[in-house]
C-alpha cells in the first residue's frame, strides 16, 4: 500500500482499527489506467479513509455488482465486519466467493476463515463437518487439518475417507500446520490410506515435533530411539522425549523413568526423575520401583512423594492409604511441596490421621513458601476455618521449622 494512504489511514482517528486493517489486508488491487471504474473504485477509498461506510458502500455496491473482484472481495468484508451494512456472513461469503471465484486471492482467505469460525461455533456435527470442508477448500490451513484429521478418523458424522484425509492432511502439512504434519506422518508410518514411508513420517513428525506438538514429539522420539525412518539418534530421542512429558505426556515420561531406571540416562535434579520414575513403575516397570523404593527408602523427598502418590492411587503397587500417608510425611519433612500439600490435606480432612487445622495450615504454608501455586490456594481456603489464635500457632509452628531447617 502506498505510503501516503497508509498515513492517511491512521490519522483517521475516528476509524476504527479493524476498518484500517481491512484496506491494509485487501489492498488496492492490480489496476492502471483510467476510466469509471478506477475512479469510482479511487471515491470508495476516499469515503472508506474518511470513515463514511455509507458512501463508500454507495461506492463499490455497482462495481461489485458488475463482477469487479476486488470490489466484490470488499463488499464482503464489509458485510463479514458490519460495516454499514447489517452484519451477514452468509451474504459475505456470497460476495467472498463470487470473488474468489473471479481470482480475487484475499476473497477466498477471508471466507475459509469465516467457514471455519461458523464450523467451530457449530453444535451440530454434520454441519460442522461440512463447513470444515468448504473452509478447507478455500485454502484454510487450520481447516485442512481439523478436515483431514476426521476423514481419518470418521468422526464429525463422517465415515473413513482416507484418500479424502490425504488431500487434506497433505495440503495442511505443507503449509505448515502441525496437526496436520503429525497426522500425515501417522498415516505413512502405518500405511493407513497412503503406502508406508517411515522417512515421510519421521519427516512429518519430526516438523509436527519442531513446532512444539506434544504427540508428535513423543512419537518423533521414539523414530529417533529405534532408528525408524532413519539414524538412530538416542541424545536427541532424550530431548523430546523430555520436552513431551514436561507437557505432561505420560507415556513420554515413562519412556525417560524406563531410561533412568536402566542406566541409560541420568536423571534430571530437580524432581522430575522420580516423576518419571513413577510413570514407568505405573506401567509396570519393576526395575523402576524398584529404584524409587530405594529412593524413598533412603529419604528422598521426591522419590517418597512419587512413590506416595503411586499408594495412594493403586497405580502400578497395591492401593495403601497407610504406607501412602507415611510417605507423605518423609517427603513433607524433606520438604517436598507436593507431599507438604498432601499432608496438609489429610490433616484438614482428618483422613487417616486426627483432623488438626493447625498443623495442616504449617504444611500448606510451607509449601506455598516454596511458590507452589495449588498451596496458596489451599493455605487462604484453611485460614477461613481457623480462629486468630489458630492462625498464630500455624504461622509459629511454620516459622520454626523453617528455622529448624536453616541450622
């Protein structure tokens, strides 16, 4: 856009930003020469620079209606945004696709887009499906992936359409999305609908991965740990791996507690390793219990809490609420947050133990010293509960344990 009109454009104040957008976005179009249509086209951008919608509609309505494209592709967004007209989207994507349909590019952007926003506020998933479609045909790239994605599946009322979910998934991942790129990748690693190409899929992954999906970066790392599709590459397995179950990925993180607990890697400091460690150990892994017994045995604030909550909720040992409330109080005492807080909550419920408000506000105020955000929460909703003189001997009692500590 020219330099002079862009300045133009934001003195005008009382525009409002999203009208400057919009002639920022479609431009002025190729033209040259002269004639009523340049000029009519010249007065609808003065009346839209001067915040008069109404002449500037009055401006472009007939030129649009003699198939101009890019007054087409205005009068649309005009209609899309409510710009002196009455907002209709199923008008502005008339214009939208008549523009399109003339070569109007922007046109076509613009009404995948509102597809896409009328398939997402859809309830009804037929109709959902079909917008998705229609989006996905005007080159929207998020719609593509959400398209191609239940042609895979058959959800949305859809049935399977695997030659349907390549189309999609294909034009999605290569233009960048990554849903789109780990689906695909999906696909070619399993030869579902597409003939198997693990180098395609590492390659699809490995861009999904790159971009911070989490389901692809655990699936990128286990190509990269068994040499699928190419080198075995065991560091970089490990680092996205790690970045997987720092998304929270279990089975990522049961990966890393499988590595640690067989010497193939050397556990993070900072509490992570007996999270992963407990994942493993939720799946079965003997030999990563039984490392994390040794870890608790032995002390280990992370690896006691870890441990503990594997007791607590049966997973991968027998439920013990006993041997769980135990461990709880070696991790508290080691000054592991998570413990501190689950301590605390036993106490304030007098589960398993005799119900003291006192001695569960110390333990939520110590963790909640320690910046763990679901204890400040708990430490204020305890403090409601309690007297003034309660409060007091709590904060004492954190006070010197903290003290205790320090020496």
């Amino acid at each position: 856009m020219d330099v002079r009109i862009q300045s133009g454009l934001i003195a005008a104040g009382a525009v409002a930003a999203g009208l400057v957008l919009g002639w920022l976005l479609f431009g002025q179009g190729d033209r040259s020469g002269s004639g009523p249509e340049l000029e009519g086209m010249a007065a609808a951008q003065a009346a839209y620079q001067a915040g008069d919608m109404a002449e500037a509609y009055e401006r472009l309505l007939p030129l649009a209606e003699a198939g101009d494209p890019v007054a087409m592709q205005r009068i649309g967004f005009m209609y899309a945004e409510g710009l002196h007209v009455e907002q209709d989207v199923e008008v502005a994507l008339d214009w939208l696709e008549r523009a399109a349909d003339a070569g109007a590019g922007e046109a076509a952007r613009l009404a995948g887009r509102l597809l896409r926003e009328q398939a997402e506020a859809s309830s009804d998933a037929r109709q959902q499906a079909d917008l998705f479609d229609r989006a996905a045909q005007f080159g929207d790239v998020q719609a593509q992936a959400v398209a191609g994605s239940y042609y895979l599946q058959g959800a949305l009322g859809r049935t399977s359409d695997l030659d349907r979910a390549r189309q999609w998934l294909t034009a999605g991942a290569e233009a960048g999305d990554p849903r789109a790129q780990s689906n695909l990748g999906y696909m070619y690693a399993t030869g579902t609908g597409v003939e198997a190409d693990l180098e395609a899929a590492r390659l699809w992954y490995q861009r999904a991965a790159e971009q911070g999906l989490v389901r692809a970066q655990a699936a990128y790392a286990l190509m990269l740990e068994t040499g699928r599709g190419g080198p075995v590459d065991f560091p970089e397995a490990i680092r996205f791996y790690v970045n997987a179950a720092e998304a929270g990925q279990r089975p990522a993180m049961a990966k890393l507690g499988e590595f640690i607990a067989n010497d193939r890697m050397q556990p993070p400091q900072d509490g992570r390793g007996a999270l992963f460690l407990a994942e493993a150990a939720a799946l079965g892994s003997g030999a990563a219990l039984d490392l994390l017994s040794e870890q608790a045995a032995s002390g280990d604030g992370f690896g006691a809490s870890a441990l503990a909550a594997l007791y607590e909720a049966g997973r991968g040992v027998p439920e013990n609420a006993v041997r769980a409330l135990e461990l709880y109080t070696v991790a508290a005492e080691r000054g592991e947050p998570a413990a501190q807080l689950a301590l605390s909550g036993r106490l304030a419920a007098g589960s398993g133990v005799q119900l003291d408000y006192v001695e569960a506000h110390k333990w939520a105020n110590l963790a909640a010293a320690q910046g763990y955000a679901p204890a400040v929460e708990a430490r204020s909703a305890l403090a409601d509960l309690m007297t003034p003189d309660q409060l007091a001997q709590a904060q004492a009692r954190a006070s010197a344990w903290t003290a205790a500590g320090a020496q």
